[in-house]
C-alpha cells in the first residue's frame, strides 16, 4: 500500500506535451471554428475545427499530398515550406468561404511562435482567401518568402499555378 500525501495527476495529453489546456480554453471561449496549423516532418496540415463536447469536428481540411494531388503544387517541392504553407492556407481559406465559415481564430499548438514562420505563412494564406482572423501584422513573413524566391525562381511560378488552380475549383 502506498504511503505519503495523495498526488493528482496531470492530464494525459499534458504530460504526454501534446496539450497545453489552458491556451485550448482560451481559443474555445472565442465561440469561433479554429483554424488549425501544424508542420509535420513532411507536410504541413491546415484544418478548419469546431467544438464539440462528443469530440471536435474537422470542417474543411488540407494537407500537404492535397496540394500535389488537387492543386497543382509540383510534385519534387517540399509540402512543407513557407510557399508551400501559404499555399495550404490559401487552400483552406477558399474552401472555408465556399461552405460557410467567414471568420476563425488561429490555433499554432505548441509550436514556437516566432515571426515569419511556416504557421504564420499559412495564416496570410488564409487571410489572402478572405477568411477574417484576428493577427498582428508583425508576424508575417514577406512577400518574397511567401512567393519562394528565397528558395528557387521557379518556385515562385508554382505558387501563382496553383493559386490559379485554388482559384478555379472554388468559384
């Protein structure tokens, strides 16, 4: 039988660092869908989430193997780059205004939030498509970094195609 002071654990998911409830409570309180973002090893992930006390419900959603299969995004570039993240976001934003959803609170996880990053360059892509999220402007990578000019030249051709592309299947 164990001795001593009886000790609460902390949540699953908290100790696991998956977690941190008391930014989820906070984002929850807005009433808004979330517009999460997350960069895995490969790809990044752009979903449109809403509260549910059974679970949250996925909205809309796009991914990295989305944009090479319905966007046009070439298939030997990175899925998860700034330009590549920009593009998911402007991917998301457009199918978000197409079903309904006008406005959406950014969601970054536990990821560091430092200006100009990959997150941030998914939410200028959405903010681009018209989907209304509160944001400092001090926090989005330029214009040239968006566009991939800091990776390739014709980088920047893809990115226009496939916004073009978005474009098209969302009218």
């Amino acid at each position: 039988m164990a001795y001593g002071k009886s000790q609460r654990l902390r949540p699953k998911r908290r100790r696991q660092g998956k977690t941190d409830y008391h930014r989820r409570l906070r984002l929850l309180r807005s009433g808004a869908p979330r517009a999460v973002v997350r960069v895995s090893n490969t790809q990044v992930i752009c979903q449109l989430v809403s509260y549910n006390p059974s679970g949250d419900a996925i909205l809309q959603s796009v991914n990295g193997k989305s944009l090479t299969d319905s966007y046009s995004w070439p298939e030997d570039a990175s899925k998860k780059s700034i330009p590549a993240c920009y593009v998911a976001g402007y991917a998301l934003g457009k199918k978000a205004i197409s079903a309904g959803n006008h406005e959406a609170v950014l969601d970054i996880g536990l990821a560091a939030s430092s200006p100009g990053s990959r997150v941030f360059s998914a939410l200028k892509g959405m903010i681009d498509a018209g989907l209304d999220i509160p944001h400092g402007t001090s926090v989005l990578p330029s214009e040239e970094r968006l566009n991939g000019k800091h990776i390739d030249d014709s980088l920047s051709s893809s990115v226009e195609a496939s916004i073009e592309a978005i474009e098209g299947a969302h009218k």
